[in-house]
C-alpha cells in the first residue's frame, strides 16, 4: 500500500511502499479516503527536537482521517464491511484507575497513532474497534477527516458553560477558528477572537459570526469598550500556545473567569500568577478529546447546524502532499484535506 512514511531520521516525509498492517481480533482495517494535516505533521516532517523524541524511525505517520471498514478482527461485532468511519486516535491501556473509572481520556498509557504507533497516512489503517466511530451518512469524507482536531476545538469550548458568556478566543488557527464557531453554536453572547497573522482572521470571519482582532495592531481594551463591555470576558479559549497570548487572557479576563488552555507553548514561559490569584481564575489544561463524549456532542453539533468547512482551504491529492505540507508550514492555510483516492 501507499504510505506516507517517517523513512529517515532528518527532515521530510515519503510516499512509499509498505505492507498492509495485519489486524487482531479486537481491530478493524479501514480503508482511508481522506485525511488532514495537523500541526504536529508539521513538527514530524521538520524533525524537531520533540519529534526526535517522540517518533519512533521507520513509521507511518498522520491521525486525522475518514476511511471504510474493510476487514473486522474475530471478536468485533456491531462495525459492519462498508461502514464509513473516522476514529480516536488516542489509543489508551486499561489498566489505569482513570481508565477503569471510565475516564479514557485521562488515562496515563495513552498512544497516538502517527505520533508513537503506525498511523493514518496509509491507504489501510489498523484502529482497535474500541477507537472507531461510525459516521452518519450526512458527515462526509473531508469532515470526517478533520473531526480530530475539531473534536479538540469542542472539548476545549464544552469545557465550561458558554451560554450567553462572553468568550475570547486566542489563535485564529483551525482549532482555535473551530472553538469560535463551537462557542457562537451553543449560544455564546460576544466571541472574540485574536491572532497576528490577518489571513488567518480573516478566515475565522468567514467560519464563524465572530469579531476578529488582530492584536498587533489593536488593544482588547477598545474592543471590549466597543462590545459595551463593562468588565471583561468571562471564558477565554487559549488556542495559540504563545505566552503574549495567555498574558492577554490573565488581563482581559473578569474576576472570576475560567480558562480552558489547548495551546501548547513551545517552552516553558513565565506567567503572572499573581493575576491569576487576585482575580480568582480557573485555568484547565485539555488534552485530546474526551471519550467518547466529546465524538458524540461533535457529531451532533454537526448534524443540528455547526458548519466548519469553510475552515478546508486545501483539498489535494496524495501525490502532491509536499505542497500541502508548504501551504501549512506558510502559515497562510485553513486545514488541509489529502486524498487518498486521486
Ligand atoms: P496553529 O499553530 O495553526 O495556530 C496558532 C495560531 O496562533 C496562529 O494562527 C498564530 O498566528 C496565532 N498566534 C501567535 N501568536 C499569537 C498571539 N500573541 N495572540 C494570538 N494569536 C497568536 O495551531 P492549531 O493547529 O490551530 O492548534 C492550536 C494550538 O493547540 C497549538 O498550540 C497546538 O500545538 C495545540 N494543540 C493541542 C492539542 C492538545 O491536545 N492539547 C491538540 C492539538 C493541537
Ligand atoms: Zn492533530
């Protein structure tokens, strides 16, 4: 099968030839049709030091997909030949106390396909059934290929009540383009969005009815005195792992406020933790998506009017993914849909 392969420890990815992965009797083979590009391709391909330490040579990579079942291991029931699917691409132990509680998403054991194990840029994919989730027939491959990261975007603005709350959103990247429009769905009041990079902003105005600032050139300050605002955001939605970003948050935050914190800074950064006290703030780390509660609201949200695909700004086919790893390391993209089929 064609595969995009993590062949050499130096940067770059290759299409090549591997053998179809062999399945258990607890996993499924699916057949991919689409995948997406996320960040952390971009971290494997440029072999960063995180990737150096994280990937292990030779591998498969990619974990955001939509694909066919086409083979079923013996103990498998209730996934039928031709089911269309996407997945969890977390694949978790069950030994934990978290695991066993039923919290699979916090369990400590946890592998990503792509990242540790084989993954998803492959014309077959070997998931535990465990990890598949079927897909209704009005979901269709290119969704069904960004439903990863959209599900990080929903875990991340599900994690606190954002009914009639105004909510700042920091990083008009996918995700955080994503939880925006998640946030203006469920009935938040203002969603505000900030990033540097005008594309970007302009693409999240075009996702979403939400009000986009650049903050190199403009203060929250004004913004909020704009909105009519009096004291601040109740919910901030931090997107874009940049210290200057959260720093932004801790401030324009009302007493009180709440933070759920997907970005991932690149180092260690300091903060003002003092704010953070006086003003009594709740700051939570997310990781991933919850399983599978975070699947089931994604899918519904989905199917009773959350409209992301203007947030796909490249749709290629697998031999040209060089250019759709460029278009995303530019920058200047949306999410980038690969084709396994042309
Ligand atoms: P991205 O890199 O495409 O987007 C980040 C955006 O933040 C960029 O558009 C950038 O211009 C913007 N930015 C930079 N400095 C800023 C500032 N001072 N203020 C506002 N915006 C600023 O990332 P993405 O793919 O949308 O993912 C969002 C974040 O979530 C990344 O940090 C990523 O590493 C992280 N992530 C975390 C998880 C998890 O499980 N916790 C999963 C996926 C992604
Ligand atoms: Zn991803």
């Amino acid at each position: 099968m064609r595969a995009l392969v993590k062949a050499m420890a130096e940067p770059g990815l290759w299409l090549d030839d591997q053998p179809v992965p062999p399945i258990g009797p607890d996993d499924v083979l699916i057949k991919i049709n689409k995948t997406g590009i996320c960040g952390t391709d971009i971290h494997i391909y440029a072999w960063d030091e995180w990737a150096r330490r994280t990937v292990p040579v030779p591998m498969v990579v990619g974990h955001e997909y939509a694909g066919e079942i086409v083979e079923t291991g013996s103990n498998v029931r209730n996934l039928p030949i031709g089911q269309r699917v996407s997945g969890e691409g977390h694949v978790i132990g069950m030994n934990s106390r978290a695991a066993r509680g039923g919290r699979f998403h916090l369990d400590p054991e946890t592998k990503g396909i792509g990242v540790n194990i084989p993954g998803a840029f492959a014309e077959y994919l070997r998931l535990p059934a465990f990890n598949v989730v079927p897909l209704p027939d009005t979901i269709d491959d290119e969704i069904g290929a960004i439903l990863d990261p959209l599900g990080n975007a929903v875990h991340t603005a599900l994690s606190f009540d954002l009914v009639g709350e105004d909510v700042l959103v920091t990083g008009a990247g996918p995700i955080g383009i994503m939880s925006a429009a998640v946030a203006r769905h469920v009935g938040a009041r203002h969603v505000v969005i900030t990033d540097i990079n005008p594309m970007r902003l302009a693409l999240a105005a075009e996702v979403a009815d939400v009000v986009p600032v650049d903050v190199s050139k403009e203060d929250l300050s004004s913004v909020k005195a704009k909105l009519g605002m009096k004291e601040g955001f109740d919910i901030g939605l931090e997107m874009s792992g940049a210290p200057a970003a959260f720093d932004q948050m801790v401030e324009h935050l009302v007493m009180g406020g709440k933070i759920a914190m997907l970005g991932i800074p690149a180092r260690p950064a300091p903060v003002d933790w003092t704010k953070v006290v006086f003003k009594m703030l709740t700051v939570k780390g997310i990781y991933g998506r919850e399983m599978f509660e975070t699947w089931h609201k994604m899918l519904a949200m989905l199917q009773s009017g959350l409209d992301v695909r203007k947030v796909i700004t490249h749709r290629l086919p697998i031999s040209d993914y060089e250019l759709g790893f460029q278009a995303m390391q530019s920058g200047n993209s949306g999410k980038i849909v690969l084709d396994w089929k042309r």
